[in-house]
C-alpha cells in the first residue's frame, strides 16, 4: 500500500468551474477536496456605493438559473432594512415567481444533469435515446417553470421586473391562464417524474447531517422564516452570523460556510425537506411516502427524489397562486430610503441564500454580504467524498471516480457555468 | 404534445435562429442579422433572437422542417469570416462550436434534438467569426459587414430551403 492521488480535473453538468482531488494513504482517505476555481467575482465589492434600487438587478446577475433566489434575498434585505412591508398579492407574487424558479432549476438538474448517473450514461443526450419520452416531460417541466419567470420576470434569464417593493409591472388574470395550463400538465409529468427516479438504483449511504433551512409558520419555505437547523438552532435572520461563519481556505476561490460550535451542515431540498415535510400539502406527503420518502432523508443520492417531489409542490403551489390571484391596485409599495442595516433570506432552488446590506441616509451601500447555498454545502460536499470513497476504495479508479462526481452532483453545485471536458489522473506513490 | 407530422403535404416550414448576446461585442452578430432579416423574409418564415439558453430552442423548433441559425464563432480564422455548415453533410466541429456560456449549446441542442427525433430535417448554420466579446464592447466592423454579408446569404438560403423536399433531397 502507499499514497495515491485520485484528481478529477474538471467537474462536468454542474454550474461552473471545480476539479476534485482524493488522496489516499495505506488505504485510507486522508483528504478530500472539492477545488473550485472559478475566478472570483467580486459583486459584494462592486454594490458599494450603489444605490439600493439596483440591487436586484446586479445581484440577478451572479447566476443564470437562480437569479431569482438573489433578487428575493436582496429585495428583503433592502425592505428590512427601510422598514418596509410587501403584503398580500404582491407577496403572492413573489412566492410565484420564485415557484418558476424552483421548477426550472430542478427540472434541469433532475433530468438533463442528475438522472445520467443513476442510469449509466455519460449525458443526458445519450440518455435521451433510450429514455426519450422522459428527457421530452422534463424538458415540458422546464419550460412550465421558464413560461413563469417569463411572464412574472419579463424574462427568464436575469429578469428585470422585480424591484424593491414589489414589481415594476403586474400580469393580468388573462395572462396567467395559459401559464396555468402549462403548470397543470406540468404537475402531472411531475408525478411520472417522483415516480421514475423513485425507482432509480440509489447506493446504500447516509450521513448524519445538520439540515439548515428556512422554517414558516405555515408554509413550504420560499421568501420567509426562521433559520432553523436539525440540531439546536433557531434564530432570526439577522441573527445568522451569531451561528454561522464563512472561512477562507487555499484549494478554492469560494468561501467555506461552516456552523460556528460545530463544522458542516447542509442546506438544500434534503434539509428543506426534512425541516419542513410536516409542510406539504398531504397530497405530497403522501407521493414522497410512495416513493420510499421518510419525512426524513438521510441518503444524499436520494435528493434527486427530493427534488422531484419539490417540483411537484412548486407546481401545486403556483396553481394555488394563480387560482387565487387578483391584481393589486399598485405594482410596488412607496420605498423611502433610510440609513439602516437590513437581512435577507430565502430559499434558492440549492437552499439559502442569506445577503446583509448596510445603507447611508441616501440608500448608497455601505457594505454588502451575500452568501450562496453552495458554499454552505462545501465542506459536507467534502465529507460526503471522503465517505463515499472510502467505502470502495477496492474499486477500480474510474468507478470510484464516478462515484465521487455524482456525489457532487447530488448537491446541484452551481459554481456559476458547466463544463464540458473530464480528465482523470492517478498519481502513486 | 408535438402535433401531426404534416411535413410531407404542407408548405416547408423554415425557422430562423439568431444567437448571442448583444451586449458582448462580437457575440451580437447572431441577434445583428436577425435584426438585419426582420421584414425580409416570407411571412411564413419564423425568426426568433435566442440569448443564451439553447435548451429552450428544442421547443421553438418543434415541427420546423429546415432551420437555420446565425451565430459567432471563434475558430482562429480572420475576424468576419464566414463558415457555412450544412449538417446534411458536415459534423458541427468543437473548434467551431458557437461561443456560448452555458452547460448546453448549440452543439448539445442539436444532438439532444436528434437523439429525441425532434431534430429539423436541415440545419444550416452561419458561423460568424468574432474578434472581441468583452461585456458592453460594440461589434468589430467585421463582424458587422459579415451579418450584412450572411442576411443576404440567409434570404437565398431559405429561397432554396422552401422549394419542395424532392428538389432539395440531400445528396
């Protein structure tokens, strides 16, 4: 026995740019690293100075497929901040673009990047020969979710229609009802999804995580709650820094989240999930049980269940919304600006996405600090590798390398854009 | 959800895609033709401007016979230079694989869209050498004189793409 180096140069169908590296001593994992190397980007830096009314326009721009996570967040962190409230249909509203999202994202990952893995194909365009009719309903799904961030956005990629206080401009009854459609077919596939991946071959693997989430009084968190963990925690929003803390470390140019007495915790659809099952409809709870869902998951490789069932609610929840819609009389509620310091967070498709903003009088930022589901997740991404590999480490390279990439992609990492080329090398020692 | 396969009675249904992003220089050229064709072309013809996600164009190009798409390329040929692939006859090469940012292009869109038996019958692809793609830069003249070049080029294109399937049989 001696050392040896498993290193996957490029991470492939997740968001961005991320190589892994193992390394093996007399048959044990000594260290698991998820390096990122996406050059850093600098957002909270270029928000200084800027007035608080462009927040949710640059913030969109840190990821093309959860833009709406970093608008929701902004614009609360800024409405927290003035002392502003958004009620009623415009808080509907909110819920509904956000539901867009939601499905859109998962749909993307659970069929185009996740189901692969599971069922032993390379990609999705491979996959799609032999399980066509499945790529065709997720695509559907995808394209219910983008109708909604369209209509609701003005666009769906980077959406321009939300603003502090509300929105700039309001859809109709009339148009919403064809998006509705769209949605009612969409919840539909969103069963024979549950039900497809429920069947996938899922490898016997738990971990005992600290889950953290948001948790609502009454709802399936999107916009609004307490942090809550599995543990012991139960705190404010603003009061997130008390617990948690982000630490620079030399192998990735993203920060690692950790909880301040304890180390890792995962935020996502799993902690989600667990924090909050007692919140879906019953007609959910009870598709999650049929498809060999707990109320708890503990197996990261079943997240992609976990998503799936998260579409399904995200579908039901957005035709609840529109069901329920009238317009308001005003589009956005009077923002006065004020010196303060406001809180945001919410729910991204990948868990929360937590930003503080200090303002002058003005409303020109001072400081701002936005802290992203994945790098929360970093360091149980890690864990997760080193416990995962340690369990084959008798197998061939490539299998364990397999492995180990769709342990990541369990966790939907959005580093910020894919890649598309994948080197292995082994180094012995 | 696709309807009727009526290529074989009804008129050819041409559908054309212009790529990019006009706010990255050169990466515009797609969106500059499509700008350039707007109210050139038979009313039966489709022309959509497509930003970024290529997996949406699946759903615009359902029942489309013959497609075509303009974008940029960087492919270490002259700035302006125009490629034409027609996939009848030629692979898409990776070198030539149109600029894009995201998990899924052109390329992907494509050969997901055959694997699924959704593709067009033909696609022909108008591949703009770019020269800069910085955020906010304007278009270089090249690539400004190659999307008036490649509007004239595409009016042609869909004259011949339009005539009856026998005379336009791949060879």
């Amino acid at each position: 026995m001696g050392t040896k180096t498993l290193r996957v140069d490029y991470l492939t169908r997740v968001e961005g740019e991320g190589a892994l590296d193992l390394d093996v001593s007399d048959g044990k994992i000594i260290a698991a690293r998820l390096n990122i190397f996406e050059p850093p980007r600098f957002f909270e830096a270029l928000l200084r100075g800027r007035s608080y009314a462009e927040i949710p326009d640059i913030v969109a721009r840190i990821c093309g497929i959860c833009p709406i996570a970093y608008q929701m967040s902004g614009v609360h962190a800024i409405e927290d901040a003035f002392g502003i409230k958004v009620g009623g249909q415009l808080r509907a509203l909110r819920r509904l673009i956000y539901c867009g999202e939601w499905i859109e994202s998962h749909a993307l990952h659970v069929v185009m990047l996740h189901a692969p893995d599971f069922l032993g194909y390379p990609d999705a365009i491979r996959m799609a020969a032999d399980h066509g009719d499945r790529v065709r309903d997720g695509l559907a799904i995808r394209k219910a979710g983008n109708a909604l961030m369209r209509i609701l956005g003005g666009r769906e990629i980077h959406p321009v229609n939300v603003r502090v206080g509300g929105f700039y401009s309001l859809p109709s009854r009339t148009e919403l009802a064809p998006i509705a459609e769209s949605l009612e077919r969409a919840r539909d596939l969103a069963i024979g999804l549950v039900a497809w991946v429920a069947g996938f071959p899922f490898p016997d693997f738990e971990r005992d995580y600290e889950f953290v989430g948001l948790r609502h009084p009454g709802e399936y968190p999107f916009n609004e709650g307490r942090v809550v963990s599995s543990r012991d925690i139960d705190i404010s929003i603003a009061e997130y820094e008390t617990e948690f803390e982000e630490r620079q470390v030399a192998h990735s140019t993203a920060l690692h989240s950790v909880v301040r007495r304890r180390g890792a915790y995962l935020v996502g659809p799993l902690a989600r999930y667990a924090l909050n099952f007692d919140r879906l409809p019953a007609s959910v709870q009870a598709l999650a049980r049929t498809a060999g869902l707990d109320a708890v998951c503990r197996n990261p490789f079943r997240g992609i269940v976990v998503r799936a069932v998260e579409i399904l609610y995200a579908c039901e929840e957005a035709l609840r919304l529109i069901a329920a819609y009238e317009p308001p009389d005003m589009a956005s509620v009077p923002v006065q600006p004020r010196a303060a310091v406001g809180f945001g967070c919410t729910e991204a498709p990948r868990g929360i996405c937590w930003h503080r903003y200090e303002f002058d009088e003005g409303g020109l930022i001072r400081t701002a600090r936005i802290v992203p589901p994945t790098s929360q997740n970093q360091p149980s991404i890690e864990a997760d590798l080193a416990e995962v590999a340690a369990g084959i480490l008798d197998q061939p390279d490539e299998v364990i390398r397999d492995r180990c990439e769709q342990s990541i992609r369990n966790y939907d990492p959005c580093i910020s854009c894919s890649t598309h080329f994948l080197r292995l090398s082994v180094r012995r020692t | 959800m696709t309807g009727e396969d009526t290529r074989k009675t009804a008129a050819r249904r041409v559908l054309v895609v212009g790529i990019g992003n006009p706010e990255r220089g050169d990466d515009g050229v797609g969106p500059a033709v499509a700008h350039r064709l707007a109210g050139r072309l038979p009313g039966d013809v489709g022309l959509i401007v497509q930003g970024g996600d290529m997996l949406s164009l699946l759903g615009d190009w359902a029942g489309v016979d013959a497609l075509v798409c303009v974008d940029a390329a960087v492919s270490g040929a002259s700035p302006g230079q125009i490629h034409r692939l027609d996939l009848a006859a030629d692979e898409l090469p990776r070198d030539l694989a149109p600029v894009s940012s995201h998990a899924f292009g052109l390329p992907e869109a494509i050969a997901l869209a055959r694997a699924l038996g959704e593709a067009p019958r033909r696609i022909v692809i108008y591949a703009i050498e770019g020269r800069c793609f910085d955020g906010g830069a304007a278009m270089s003249p090249e690539a400004v004189a190659a999307a008036e070049a490649v509007a004239g080029h595409i009016t042609a294109e869909i004259a011949r793409l339009r005539q009856p399937e026998r005379e336009t049989a791949q060879a």
